[in-house]
C-alpha cells in the first residue's frame, strides 16, 4: 500500500510537471502561455496566507513523521530484577549470545538468531537455526534440548522456558564443491 500510494503520488506529480513543461513551451493549444495563472494582482488577504503556512507545516510534519517510520528499528527488550542485593538488568539480546554461539557450534549448524520474547517471569525462546542441507537435524534440536537450553534455563533462572526452533536449510558444503 505505501509504496502503491508512493508511485501514484510520483506519477501525478511527474504529469504535472510535464504538462507545465508543454504548457511553457507552447504546445498546448487551449492554454494561453502568456496569460496569468490566477485572476487580478492584488495580494490574498492574510488569514489565506496563514492557512497555507499551517498546512505547510502540517503537511511538512507529517513527511517528517513518514520519514522516521521508514528507520528500520530493534526493540532491545530488558529484563529487570530487584532484589535486597541490589537490581539487575540485562538485555534479552546478551543473555541469548551465548547460547547462540553455543548452538552455532554443533556439527551442521552455520548459524544461530536468538530472541527471548515476554516477561521474565514467563519468557518464551524463539530460535532460527540455520543450517547445512546435509545437516541431522534430529540431533541438532536433541542436543538443542538437551545441552543448551539447560543452561540457559538455569543461567537466566526460568525453568519455564519455552523454545520455538526454525531451522532453515543451506545448500551444504559438498554441494557447494559439486557446482
């Protein structure tokens, strides 16, 4: 939709400005180039020039705003803890790159995209693994299951911890050598 609405607006104002173009150079008939654009000489009056100042600015923030929507953005998501020792706070994103890491070393894994969603009382794991076409994945989410997500478990302190795994597959290394 956005970019559908972008083209029309290019394309409308790209006619415009060819159709003033022709109008200037004479080309079209029905228009008298040497006329004036808009009846009589004398000034609007000025509550007409602060409506079109304020729809400018209007019309100028809302570009801005447009614009800032088009910044692709990361939501780092914190966990905080508050205790008698003190607070703790972590993002999401440092507490899964180890684990990350971790599962990027497990045979036929090339790698790994953490993000832990919620709260921390009830967090939920979604994990894309990518890996070689030639690669058990049976064994990867094993040792997934097994290894890995226990640590983490326990590291964050959530033995709650629900995983999603996506694994999506690469062409593997002898098919690489085969092409």
């Amino acid at each position: 939709m956005n970019r559908f609405l972008l083209g029309l607006l290019g394309l409308v104002l790209l006619l415009a400005g060819a159709f003033a173009v022709v109008v200037h150079f004479g080309l079209v008939p029905w228009v008298d180039r040497d006329a004036s654009l808009v009846p009589g000489t004398a000034m609007p009056p000025t509550w007409v020039l602060w409506v079109v100042a304020a729809a400018a600015v209007v019309v100028a923030l809302l570009c801005l705003r447009w614009l800032t929507a088009q910044i692709p953005r990361r939501k780092v998501t914190a966990w905080r803890w508050a205790e008698e020792a003190g607070t703790t706070r972590i993002t999401t994103a440092t507490a899964t790159a180890p684990f990350a890491d971790e599962v990027t070393g497990y045979p036929g894994v090339r790698k790994v995209e953490a993000a832990l969603t919620g709260p921390h009382a009830a967090p939920r794991l979604a994990l894309v693994v990518r890996a070689h076409g030639d690669a058990d994945l049976r064994g990867i989410r094993r040792r997934i299951d097994d290894e890995g997500l226990p640590r983490l478990r326990e590291a964050l302190g959530t033995p709650d911890l629900h995983a999603t795994v996506e694994f999506r597959m690469t062409p593997s290394k002898a098919d690489a050598r085969v092409r």
